[in-house]
C-alpha cells in the first residue's frame, strides 16, 4: 500500500516550488516594466470639447 503521507509530502513540495517559480517570475516582469521608458502620452479632445469647436456653426 502507497504511503499516502510521503505522495503528500512530495506534491506539497511541487505545489511550493511552482508557486516560488511563478512569484519570481512576476517580480523580474515587475521590475523590468518599471524600468522601461513610459509609453508617450497622446491627449484626445473630450466631448465636451468637441462640441464647443463645432458649435456655433460659422456661416
């Protein structure tokens, strides 16, 4: 018979050692985000602001 507690021991060691994988690699993806350059900023006009340019009509 399997000793339930040794398959036990062995998946929860997996399970430790992924969750560790997967945490390291969304620090170095943090970190290398942060250190990149900001995308470029492009202003739209609002709503509010497209209508004033069309409003009043010019004859």
């Amino acid at each position: 018979m399997p000793d339930y507690r040794e398959l036990y021991a062995i998946m929860f060691r997996a399970t430790e050692q992924a969750a560790r994988i997967l945490l390291a690699a969304q620090r170095e993806c943090e970190e290398l985000y942060l250190a990149s350059d900001p995308p470029p900023l492009e202003l739209f006009p609002s709503e509010e602001d497209q209508s004033e340019e069309s409003y009043p009509p010019t004859p």
